[in-house]
C-alpha cells in the first residue's frame, strides 16, 4: 500500500501540471471563457466560436495534443437575457479532461449609460485516467471516469469607453482523492479586468487593458489592441511574471466570419504557444 501513496503522490504533481493549462490569449473582446457574465458585443446578438491552442516544447518527451474549445453565446431580442454553452478538451500523458458548461447572464440598465451584466454557470468536469500510460510501477490500477461539477460567477461593468469585468471559477473547488491523497482538484480563480476602448482617427480605435488572475498564484497581463472599423485588431500583450510576449490578429473575412491567429514567447522558458481562433457573429 506504501508503494500506492507515494505513487499517488507523485500522480498528484504530474495531475496539477495537466490542469488549468488552458488559457485562452485571444481573450479580450472574448472573455466569456473567464467570465460567464461577458463576451457579447453590443452590435451583434452572439456568437459562435471554435479556439484551437498548441503548446510547443523544445522536449523530446514533451507531448500534449492541442487544446480544442468551442464556444456558443446568443441573447434575447431585447439584449436583457443572455445565454452560453461551450466545451473544453485538455489532454496530457495519462490524463484528459472534458469541460461541459451551462451559463446564464442579466443585464441592467445603469446611470450615464452604463450596463451591468451579471452571470453564472455550472462548469461540468468529465475527467479521466488512464493508468495503462502511467510509467510507474503501481500495486493497484487507478483508470477510471470521474465528475467534478463546479460554478463560476462573474460581473461586467460598461461605461462609456471604459469595461471593468470580475468572476470567481470553481467556487466549490471538488476534487477527487485516491488513498486521501487529492489527484484531480478544481482550482478556484479570480480574474479581474479593467481596459478601455478610445477612437483616434476615421474609424481607428486604441484599447488598452490590464487584468489580474489569481488561481494557486498571481499572475499579470498588460496589453493594448488596435482596431480598424471592428474589421481589423492587432494587439500586443505582456503576461508580466512568466516575462511572455504575446502577439495576436485578428480580421474579418467578410462582415460576421472572423479569424483570429495568436504566437507568443517567453523569455525565462522555452516553451511557446500558437492560437487560432475562427469565430462567427450573428
């Protein structure tokens, strides 16, 4: 039974690195993924979206297949009542997570126009172990299905120019243990945004942005975007711990279908990621 826990235990390091993995970097006009109260635009009543996610590892080990979300948001006819669904598959080595989620979303009429959208989700977690692809030796055989539901809240705040967006994930923060010891943990997050969008000149517009994310640790991003006539968005973005460089583009192939390519790289690690991400407004 000794060579059970402390084969678990090591089972829990390598489960830790496989989750929460997942972080979107084409994220801010689409942060329903932190959010569950944000992500729709104002001109259009949803939309749908498929985001692929690639971690390339100079590694001859390293092997993780990409990360494949999709996404579906639409509202009600007066724009006060909005709905999403989504799905997320995240694999890696002995373990693969599948992520179903529910959400709805209120919006109220604030003073000086402002717009205030509040929103939750059930966030339904379907993982499974393999142990056949475990390279330990173990005395027991610990594959298997488990379900982890959870819940995210999440506000957003407009005025004028400026967004502010707030939401708590995993707020149960369920977890499955083997022999006590946790191998499967919902990690509870907080994510705090605030950003503005400001016109400069026939039809060109500047946003700068600044979110915070808490989940296990700290971490920051910094960025400013351009956009040309909501066709055409270049942005820069700094994910100031991890000293990564984010690079991404997006344009509109024709007046609803858009694209959107993403590169980044860090100056302390060697790893990098490539997004795409192809999205239809409706």
């Amino acid at each position: 039974m000794r060579i059970v826990i402390l084969s678990t235990l090591l089972l829990s390091v390598f489960a830790l690195k496989a989750q929460n993995i997942f972080r979107p970097n084409i994220y801010y006009n689409h942060l329903n993924f932190y959010n569950p109260a944000a992500g729709w635009a104002d001109t259009s009543k949803g939309n749908a979206a498929v985001y692929l996610q690639h971690k390339w590892e100079n590694n001859d080990v390293f092997e993780k297949p990409a990360n494949v979300f999709a996404s579906y948001l639409t509202s009600s006819e007066n724009r006060k009542h909005r709905y999403s669904a989504g799905y997320l598959y995240d694999g890696y080595s002995f373990y693969t997570r599948n992520l179903f989620y529910l959400g709805y979303a209120y919006t109220i009429d604030m003073p000086r126009n402002g717009v205030l959208t509040v929103g939750a989700r059930t966030a339904l977690f379907f993982d499974y172990i393999n142990g056949s692809k475990i390279g330990q030796a173990m005395e027991e055989d610990i594959s298997g299905a488990h379900f982890t539901p959870d819940l995210d809240l999440g506000i957003y705040y407009t005025l004028k120019k400026m967004r502010v967006s707030f939401s708590a994930k995993n707020l149960f923060g369920n977890k499955v243990s083997i022999e006590g010891f946790p191998i499967i943990t919902n990690h509870r997050e907080l994510n705090f945004l605030i950003g503005g969008d400001f016109k400069l000149y026939r039809g060109l517009s500047v946003s700068p942005f600044t979110m915070v994310r808490f989940e296990r640790n700290f971490s920051f991003d910094g960025g400013i975007g351009l956009n040309y006539k909501n066709r055409v968005e270049l942005a820069y973005l700094m994910r100031a711990l991890e000293a990564r460089n984010i690079l991404y583009l997006k344009a509109g192939i024709t007046r609803n279908f858009f694209v959107g390519f993403s590169t980044d790289f860090s100056l302390v690690s060697t790893d990098l990621n490539t997004d795409l991400q192809v999205l239809y407004k409706f």
